[in-house]
C-alpha cells in the first residue's frame, strides 16, 4: 500500500522568498518520489524525482527536494521564489516491488505574490 | 519532439451519452496511464497499460468506463451512459520501460455532462 499527503492546500510567498511545498509518504518497501507542476489548463510537468542515491536532488527551474527517510518526507524547496512559479504542485510516490502506478498527492497551490 | 497528444481538448455531452476520449502516447513508450483529476481531488489512477501485458484496470469507478490500447500506442477511454459526477479532466500520460520513470502528461479532456 501507498500514499501521500501534501498538508497545505495552499502556500504563499513574496517573491525574491524562500518556497517550501510540503509532502509527507506512506510506503511498504523503498519509496519512489516525484515532483509535478501544473499551469493553469495544462497538463503535468515533471520537476523532479528520488529513486535512490543521493537525499538532495535537484531539478527543473532551480527547484530541490530532499528525501528524509526517518521523517517520511519529500519536500519542494526553492531558494529564491519567482513570480512564474505560480502554480499547482503535486507529489507522487510509487514504491519497489510494485507496478510503478504512483499515488498522486491532491496538490498544493503556490501563489508567488510580486 | 512530439508530447502526448489527447483529442478532443473540451466534450460537452447530456447525461446518458456515451464519450470517447483518445490519447496518443509519445512514440516508442510502453506505459500509459488514464488519469481523473477533479476540482480540489488530485489525481485519481483509472488505468495502467504496460507492453503487451493485461491492463491493470483497478482504478475504474465503474463498469461503465473501460479503455483499450491498440497496437501498443494509441489508447481510448470510453465511458458509458454517461452521469454528472462523470464531469472532470481526463489526463493521460505515458512513460518509457517499466523502470519507476517519470510521466509525460497530455493537455486533457475537460469532460462536462449535461
């Protein structure tokens, strides 16, 4: 079994800011973690993703996230918040041993405030 | 190169209608998956095709939905007698291999009945 949460529905921060988009995961088995952003009426884009090695990871349009296994974490950082990252964020895991369909997190909108 | 392409971007149809909903894969990828997103929901998984294999089919609400995939490329989603709750975006996505890739997400269907 597997899940995730992302417990803000909602983050806002002034531009030039650090952003955190919080996501927490429930996996039987070593965990899978992506990062998806959606644009109004688009579809998902990937960001990034965790399979293993390294507990940062880095991705598209200078965002980061960390996995913290003891915590069960996957949390989205950016270090300097832009105005074009506006937008909804979803968390995914999937996990070994399974058939890779991942369970998406409800999302998480991001307002970057000017 | 070319995305994931899905057809038609908006159906507006009456309660009880049957709707197709095609999605084309990016070529040479062997995983696709059937996606419901609703306002506030998050992704809800509907189906999963890998390869030649047997779909996995665990995600449909009901056996008015089903989907089929032919050739190993092109996939419809049909949904039958068709209800207001139907209503949302269908997504599709595919992924090269088996290995836990990322998705590459279509645009969409916004589906709307009547």
């Amino acid at each position: 079994a597997q899940s995730v949460a992302q417990p803000e529905d909602q983050v806002n921060v002034a531009e030039g800011n650090p952003l955190t988009v919080k996501c927490t995961y429930s996996v039987s088995g070593n965990p899978y973690l992506f990062w998806y952003v959606q644009y109004p009426n688009r579809g998902l884009q990937f960001l990034l993703k965790y399979i293993t090695g390294d507990n940062l990871v880095k991705g598209s349009y200078g965002f980061e996230a960390e996995f913290n296994k003891s915590q069960t974490s996957f949390h989205l950082k950016k270090p300097s918040a832009l105005v074009s990252d506006s937008a909804l964020y979803f968390c995914a895991v999937s996990h070994s041993g399974g058939s890779y369909i991942p369970t998406f997190g409800r999302g998480t909108s991001l307002i970057v405030h000017p | 190169g070319a995305g994931v392409s899905q057809s038609p971007s908006n159906k507006v149809t009456e309660k009880g209608k049957d709707v197709e909903l095609r999605c084309d894969p990016i070529s040479g990828h062997t995983a696709l998956y059937w996606y419901r997103q609703s306002l506030g929901q998050g992704l809800e998984f509907l189906i999963y095709f890998q390869g030649n294999s047997a779909p996995d089919k665990s995600g449909l609400p009901s056996d008015r939905f089903s989907a089929e995939r032919t050739g190993g490329s092109v996939s419809t989603l049909t949904i039958q007698r068709t209800q207001q709750e139907d209503s949302a975006v269908y997504l599709c996505a595919s992924s090269p291999g088996t290995a836990p890739n990322e998705q590459f997400f279509g645009p969409g269907t916004r589906l709307t009945v009547l």
